[in-house]
C-alpha cells in the first residue's frame, strides 16, 4: 500500500508540495517548492501564534488595500525589507569597473522630455544648483554615442513631481539626455535632498514598529539605455549625506556616492561628476 501524505507537523512541506500536478512548469515547480519549504520552516522556527498569523494577515491586508496606480506599498515593503536590492543583485552581477545597479523606486514616469545636452531640469527655480557631468564609456574606456540617460530627483523639499500635482511644474527635475559621438553628457539639476519614503502607511508603521527610520540619502537617479548594451538603472549619492550608511531601502554602494564639489569657475554653485561604464549585451 504506497504510503498517504496527510498533514502534519514533521511532514507538512511534502505534502503541501505533493499537490502540484505533472503539468506544472520546472521553474514554478522550483520556486514554489521552495518558497512552501522556507515558509513552513519560519513558522517553524519561531512557532508563530495564531493571533501573530492574524496580524500578518491584517498587515498584508492593508498594505494592499492602500495600493493604486500611484501608491504602490508592496514595492515599499519589498524595498525595505532588502528583497528589491537582493533580487537586483543577482539579476544585475556585473565585472569590476562597469557601473553598479541599484533600486529603481516608484517615482520613475515614462515620457520625460527629451531635452538638449545641458538643459536645465529643475523648472521651480528652487535649490541649490548643481552641475551634472561625465561621460558613458565602454569597459574598455572608448566613448558610447546615443546613449539614452534619463534622469530624475526630487525637489529642494523633498518631493518628486508627480507627489505634489498642480504644486510642482509637470516634469520638475526630469529629463532625457542622449550622447554624442564623444560619450559626453552634462546637464544641470539641484542639489538633491534626503527625503523620507512615504511612510503614512502599513510600511511606515512596521518601520516604526522595529525602530527604523523612513529615510534615504539625497540621490540624482539615472537609467542609461543603449541597443548594445545592458542597461543601468542607478542613483548617485551625495557624499557627506546623514542617512548613506542607513538608507532605508538599502540602495548605497560605495561606487555609487559621489563628491559635490564648488563650481567656482560654472554658473552652477555645485558640480557633480560621475562617469558610466556599460556591459556590452552578450
Ligand atoms: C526612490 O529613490 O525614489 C525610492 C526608492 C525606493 C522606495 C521609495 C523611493
Ligand atoms: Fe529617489
């Protein structure tokens, strides 16, 4: 008599995981596999309570109701939670030398302007000035022409565009730039600010419930995209910032953080340089 799987406690992983039909994909099977076995061994390993179960169904519970096509609080919590840059990580392994990824984040918007090279992004006329320049290069140190580079930041307040409709010019610190036959690129933005991730919600009270702050270091972000190579979705940091070494998405590295210098000779008061290095596509 072949043996039946019924539940238990020492067996509940090959049971569960004995449902899945003969037609599921190798991959799903995979995953799903290991993501029952790793589930059922944290309720395990910490013998989770019935009422620790109900809060975590709350939670989740809220964290989807507060979703819309603007606000989207599962990303927040996949961002602060270390799973946004983890997944990243292994996605994005790259030689020394070449550019590092980091989190891409909800206030990217599609169709930015795109604009002539050292155009000004900043339309509220607030902050400090910041002159934005490097160039796009190859591993090898040769120039990439057409480069797309879109770039984005918040306000001198703290604030993307699209979190203050009507208050903020439509396209404030956004922009796309695209090189020339010398790889160059420049523009001029601000001095971004560190600004806390909205935090008025299920993932603003779990991170004050495990006494973490909301904040991220000031950042200019960037998304270099060219037919050849893979593409970069990057921030730079600004060095000296209070919050590089506790972001609370976990998006620095150290490649990543840049020295704002005076532009004593520029009409901008900072200046900014930062070179790319992309993998040519395999
Ligand atoms: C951002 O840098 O725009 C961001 C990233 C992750 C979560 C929230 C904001
Ligand atoms: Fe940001």
């Amino acid at each position: 008599m072949s043996q039946i799987d019924y539940f238990t406690e020492d067996r509940s992983v090959e049971a569960v995981n004995a449902r899945m039909g003969d037609e599921v994909s190798p991959r799903l099977r995979e995953v799903m596999a290991s993501l029952v076995k790793h589930l059922h061994g944290f309720v395990k390993e910490v013998e989770l309570t019935q009422e620790e179960w109900e809060v975590t169904i709350e939670f989740l519970t809220r964290t989807g109701q507060i979703c819309d096509d603007k606000r989207q609080e599962f990303i927040l919590l996949s961002d602060t939670l270390g799973v946004s840059m983890l997944v990243d990580a292994i996605q994005h392994r790259r030689p020394p030398g070449t550019t590092e990824n980091t989190v891409f984040g909800p206030f990217h918007v599609d169709g930015a302007p795109v604009l002539d090279m050292g155009a000004n992004i900043s339309l509220d006329g607030k902050g400090e000035t910041c002159l934005y320049e490097g160039r796009v290069q190859d591993p090898d140190g040769n120039p990439i022409e057409g480069a797309r580079i879109d770039v984005w930041s918040d306000n001198s307040e703290g604030f993307y565009d699209v979190q203050q409709p009507g208050e903020q010019p439509e396209w404030n610190n956004r922009g796309v730039f695209i090189t020339g036959a010398d790889g160059r690129y420049w523009f001029t933005g601000i001095k971004p600010v560190s600004y806390p991730i909205p935090d008025d919600g299920p993932v603003g009270q779990m991170l004050g419930h495990l006494g973490r702050h909301p904040w991220r270091p000031a950042h200019m972000h960037f998304m270099l995209n060219h037919p050849n190579h893979e593409r970069i979705v990057t921030h730079t940091f600004v060095s000296g910032d209070d919050y590089l070494t506790s972001d609370t998405v976990f998006g620095v590295k150290e490649s990543l953080v840049v020295d704002y210098v005076l532009n004593e000779s520029g009409e901008t008061k900072w200046k900014a340089h930062f070179d790319f290095v992309m993998v040519p596509n395999q």
